[in-house]
C-alpha cells in the first residue's frame, strides 16, 4: 500500500502537466472558452493535489514541476496577449471600413 501512496502523488502531477499542455494546446488554437474550462479544471487538480500533500522526498519534481506549469502559463498569457491585439486590430480596420462605407454612402447620396 505504501507503494501506491508514493505513485499517487506522481501520477496527479503528470494530470496537471497534461491538462496545461491541453489548456495551451485549445488556446492556440482559438478555443478560449475550451481552454478556460480547462484551466478552471486544472484549479481543481491543483488544489487537491496540493491538499492531499506529498512526501519530502518529492519536493525536488514538485518544484520543477510548479516551474514547469509557470513556464506554461507565461506562454500562455502571451498567446492571450497576442491574440487580444489581433483582436483590437481587426475590430480597428472593421471601424475604418465602417466609417469608409459611411462616408462613401453620404457622398453618393448627392
């Protein structure tokens, strides 16, 4: 029995890896409400891995692992960032054709 208690913890982990590469994974992807659902399930992960607690000895892979998923979630923001941007530069041109057709429109009424 005790064997399985010093699987558990390792096996949560590699949940949790999993689950940043699929959150990361939908985001590129443009599938922000899969990837927030995602990141809302890893909470969950997080916190009952956290609660449950691990041995001293593992702390060495828990700490690589926390960098691992801090790594992931910079790229992550990054994705986020960049896609807002797009986004804010898609809706600017949407404005300049709107108002260009606007414009165009007034014009040729007369």
């Amino acid at each position: 029995m005790q064997q399985q208690a010093e699987i558990m913890p390792a096996d949560k982990w590699l949940a949790i890896e999993a689950q940043s590469h699929q959150i990361y994974t939908k985001a590129a992807q443009g599938l922000w409400q899969d990837a927030m659902e995602l990141y809302l399930q890893r909470q969950s992960l997080l916190e009952e891995f956290f609660t449950a607690g691990f041995a001293a000895a593992d702390a060495v892979w828990v700490e690589s692992g926390i960098r691992q998923l801090i790594s992931c979630d910079r790229a992550l923001k990054l994705l986020a960032e960049n896609s807002r941007d797009a986004m804010a530069v898609e809706f600017r041109n949407l404005n300049q054709t709107e108002r260009a057709a606007r414009a165009y429109h007034s014009t040729s009424k007369y």
